[in-house]
C-alpha cells in the first residue's frame, strides 16, 4: 500500500474501502474451555536442598556432610566436640556455610518430622551433634529449660535477678548460644550489650555472673 506520509490525496482517496474494510473486522476471541468436573489432590510432596531430595535422603546426605567435614570446618568441629566453646559467631558462619551447600535448620526439621513422623524443634547444633556423634536429638526448648533449671538451682535469687535469669533464658532460645564465657557472652550480645554488658551483669550478679554461663554451657549439650 505504501507508505501513508507519502500518499498525496488522490492515491489516499483511491485507498480508502480497503480502511473501511478493516474497521469492520473482529478479532477471533481465545476459546476457553469450561469443566465441571470435582477438582482432586493427587499428590502433594516436597523437595528439600538441591536437587529437590526426598526427605529421608536429605537427611542422610546432611549427615553425610557433617561426617565429611568435621575436621575440615574449624566451626563445625567445634559443635561436635567442644559446643562449649561455641560463639555466636561462629555459630552464625557454620549456618552460613550449611545453607550454601542445601542445609537449613527449617528443612532439616521438616524432613525429620517427615521420615519419623515425629515434631522436632530440635536446632541445628542438635542435629549437627547427632550427625557427628551420634547425641540424642532435643528439641531446642527443652535443651535450654533443662540447662536453666540448672541455674535457677543455684542460689535464693531476688525478685530482679529472677526477672534478669528470665531475660537470659529469653536470649538463649533466641539465639541459640551466648558464648563461651561470661564476658563475651554478656559483650557480645546486643541486648545485654546495651543495657551494660558484663559490667552491669556483674552488678547484679556480682557473685554469680561467671558461674550461671559456665553452668549453661556445662549442661545445654549434655
């Protein structure tokens, strides 16, 4: 037809049924297919890390993993053999490096709950621990209450020291750890941190600071 901007009026006019015509065409509308049938779950099941493994060979690969690493991820050896030990730090490093090859705590427990049919709140130091040395698997509050009993046997606490041991157990089932030692475990966190640290702690514990993280730690991986 040629280009429109170079029509002069009498080729324009000699060209207008054929614009007439295409104002009267309609699109063909898309066909949509109706059913009234009952829609029905067939299957529902889900992949865990890469690949999208079945829950029980994820779980063997996980301590699979663990057993080939162990003595070659200085953190990982540390939740293996001196939890203890452990900082928040390196906590945070060990996560990181289980995620980048598949391994999340969620998944982990997830899986487990489907190859046992049992619920597990179990953290991933348990379930490092159990890949590595065959520990029992507890469930992360439970670990925490039984070592904080521990501590609330110490001594006849007063009403705010009460309220401060409450505060520390609130932090461990946060974080999972608080450190190795009292200083870093009350320099270390943040909320301690800027309510004074190991400093203040050891105003209101000034005979028991040190001791309720040693005791912690003595008895959260037992």
């Amino acid at each position: 037809m040629g280009s429109l901007s170079k029509l002069d009026k009498s080729q324009f006019l000699k060209q207008w049924p054929k614009f007439e015509q295409l104002d009267h065409i309609k699109p063909v509308k898309p066909k949509q297919i109706i059913s009234d049938a009952v829609d029905k779950v067939i299957n529902v099941s889900r992949g865990y890390g890469h690949g999208n493994q079945k829950p029980a060979d994820y779980i063997e690969n996980f301590n699979k993993f663990v057993k080939e690493n162990v003595n070659t991820i200085p953190a990982l050896q540390v939740v293996a053999t001196r939890p203890k030990d452990l900082t928040f730090d390196e906590l945070k490093n060990i996560k990181l490096k289980l995620e980048q090859n598949g391994f999340k705590e969620n998944d982990l427990q997830s899986a487990w709950k489907n190859v046992n049919h049992v619920q597990t709140t179990a953290d991933i130091i348990s379930f490092i621990r159990q890949a590595a040395a065959g520990s029992e698997l507890v469930d992360h509050d439970v670990r925490i209450h039984n070592a904080m009993q521990k501590v609330y046997g110490l001594a006849d606490w007063t009403i705010p020291q009460k309220k401060w041991l409450k505060r520390i157990e609130n932090q461990l089932i946060s974080s999972t750890v608080l450190g190795p030692n009292a200083e870093k475990a009350f320099d270390d966190n943040y909320f301690f941190k800027r309510h004074g640290g190991y400093k203040q702690i050891k105003k209101i514990f000034p005979e028991n600071a040190d001791q309720i993280i040693y005791v912690l730690n003595e008895n959260l991986y037992v």
